[in-house]
C-alpha cells in the first residue's frame, strides 16, 4: 500500500475512486477542494494502483486557539478494510498536521460508529470531555 496527497492534477482520481465516497463526488466541488491551500485529501493505493481508501482533513485556524486539523472524512472500501488502511491514512493525515505546525487534530463520529472509534484510537487518538454536535442545513 502507498498513500499519496492528492492536489489539483489529481481530480482524476477522485473520479475514478468515487465508491469510496458516500456520494459521487462533484467535479467543481473536487476541483474546489483538491485547489484550497488549508484543505488536504490523502489517497491509499493498493500495489496495483486502484484506490483503497482516502482521508480528508481540513485545517482550521483561529485567533486564540491556533492551527488545528479537523479530520473531515475517512473512507475505505468494503473490500479492504481490517488490513490498517484507515489507521495508516489517519496517521498520515496527523504526520502531514504535524508538519504544517497544527498543534492537534480532531474529529467527530458516531458513538456506536465502533470501526470508526476503533481506527482513531489505533491511530492514537484520545476520548475528549463528551460533548454535544449540532447542525443547520442550509439546502
């Protein structure tokens, strides 16, 4: 397995992985994503070059609290997962965080998403102080 960081020249490969995704990833919202400096999408090859997994993350900053990572999306096919795809590419992500001086990551899931609170802790994630999420919909 290789983990590559994709940038612009790679929407391609987006297509290409869109079973990964939860939805058929939009061309102007990949080009969008892929073209943003703060936003970072890391893609898991297989030796024979089809596409794994992915994780995206996006760095947020604010005057008081400095640069952090939040994990937007982790994904890894059916097919492929408990083989540390997700793990590695959580890794990558905090090692790619790391060097561009965040000084942590985060990220939300389901309480009973146990695959996804598996991956994070194996990745060396911690359970924070519980907390609440809340969302509008703009649609």
């Amino acid at each position: 397995m290789r983990i590559e960081r994709l940038g612009a020249e790679h929407a391609g490969r987006v297509e290409r992985a869109a079973a990964l995704f939860d939805a058929t990833p939009a061309p102007e919202w990949t080009a969008r994503f892929l073209a943003a400096e703060n936003h970072h999408l890391l893609m898991a090859f297989s030796e024979d070059g089809d596409a794994t997994g992915f994780v995206s993350g996006v760095e947020t900053v604010h005057p008081d609290k400095g640069v952090e990572m939040f994990l937007y999306e982790l994904g890894v096919a059916p097919e492929h997962r408990g083989r540390g795809i997700g793990t590695a590419l959580v890794a990558a992500l905090g090692d790619l965080a790391r060097g561009r001086g965040c000084h942590g990551m985060w990220v939300a899931t389901e309480p009973d998403n146990e695959a996804a609170l598996a991956t994070y802790r194996a990745a060396g994630a911690s359970d924070p102080e519980p907390a609440v999420v809340l969302e509008w919909s703009f649609r």
